[in-house]
C-alpha cells in the first residue's frame, strides 16, 4: 500500500483549515486517512503549523511520501533535515551529538529570521498606522480650516449687516430730525399793506 502524508480540508467556505494526514494514495482528500500528525492554518500570518515531529519523522522513514505543499511544511518545520542528518548518522559520516548540535544551530537560525520577520512587520504596522494618523492630521487641519474661514466669513456678513443697519437707523433718525430743525419761513399777508391812490 503506497502512503502519502498530505492536507485534509477543513473549515468553513473562504477559511481552509487542514489536517495534516497519513493516508492510502486510493483514499479522498477529505476520506479516510491512517493518522493525523499535525494541523496547517494558513490564514495566520506567518502560517501556523501545530506537527507531532516524532510521527512525520518516523513517517518519512518508513518510505511516506509527502504532496509538495506538505514536503514544504516538513521542510519548514526541519523534519526533513533531521532525515537527512538521521541518515547521515547511520552512513558514519558525524554521531548522534553532531547532528543534534547541527539541528539546535539550524533552529536557533530559524527562530531568529522568524522574529526578524515579526519585529519587520510590527515596525512596518507602527509605520502605515502612524502614516494614516499624519493623514487624518491633515484632513482634521483642512477641515479646521475650512470651518474657521467660514466662521469668519459669516461673522464678516454678520458685521457688515449690523454696520449696514446702523446705517440705515441713523440715515432714519436724520431725516425725522431735519424738518423739526428747519427754520419756520414768514407768514405772507392776506392783503396788500400799500394804500390804493386815492381818485380824483
């Protein structure tokens, strides 16, 4: 019976899940499978793999075959060189010792790129969000301004109605204060003071 260690879906439709299997190549991809050795989330930032090591090692060496995404995972998660130094053991070519210390050097490395890579994507979100807060300064201070300058144009309209309506009720009080001010012009006589000539 040919055996491959491969992904089994899971999850809700637009969200894969997988579980990661040892299964009969003949079985479906969401069929029976032999045993679970592990889960891959790829909707995770780096992608989250939870593997029993022990198994998938023991897997690999009795002669499973692994679909590329999985051989990738394996690769990731350094099982596929702890076959390889395995191998190298039993070949004589370095002991036991060695090819932990080669494993715990190779992980070390690992460990630091990962955090390198987390710490460059915390950096790089302070950065876009501390970029959105200058912007939305920006916009806020436009706003700002764009308020006041109404504010202001509004106040101005509102002086120059008040101005224009003082104005205006002095213009009033001066012309209802003109006709009592004139001077009164004289009373013509009814009749003429010169006598008429007398007649002859």
């Amino acid at each position: 019976m040919a055996t491959k260690i491969r992904l089994q879906r899971g999850g809700r439709k637009g969200y894969a899940f997988y579980s990661i299997v040892i299964a009969d190549v003949r079985a479906p991809r969401d069929g029976k499978f032999t045993e679970k050795i592990g889960t891959y989330d790829p909707n995770q930032h780096p992608a989250k793999v939870d593997l029993k090591f022990d198994r998938a090692l023991y897997w690999l060496e009795t002669g499973a075959q692994p679909t590329d995404t999985v051989r990738n995972i394996l690769s990731r998660e350094g099982v596929l060189l702890m076959k390889h130094l395995r191998g190298g053991v039993k070949k004589g070519a370095f002991d036991e010792a060695a090819a932990q210390a080669k494993f715990e050097a190779w992980k070390q490395a690992k460990e630091q790129k990962l955090n390198q890579i987390s710490d460059k994507d915390a950096a790089d979100k302070k950065a876009a969000a501390q970029t959105r807060l200058e912007a939305e300064k920006k916009v806020n201070e436009a706003i700002a301004k764009k308020v006041s300058e109404k504010k202001a144009a509004i106040e101005a309209a509102k002086a120059e109605e008040l101005k224009k309506a003082a104005e205006a009720a002095a213009a009033e009080a001066a012309a209802q204060a003109a006709p009592n001010d004139a001077p009164e012009a004289p009373a013509e006589d009814a009749a003429p003071t010169a006598e008429a000539p007398a007649e002859a």
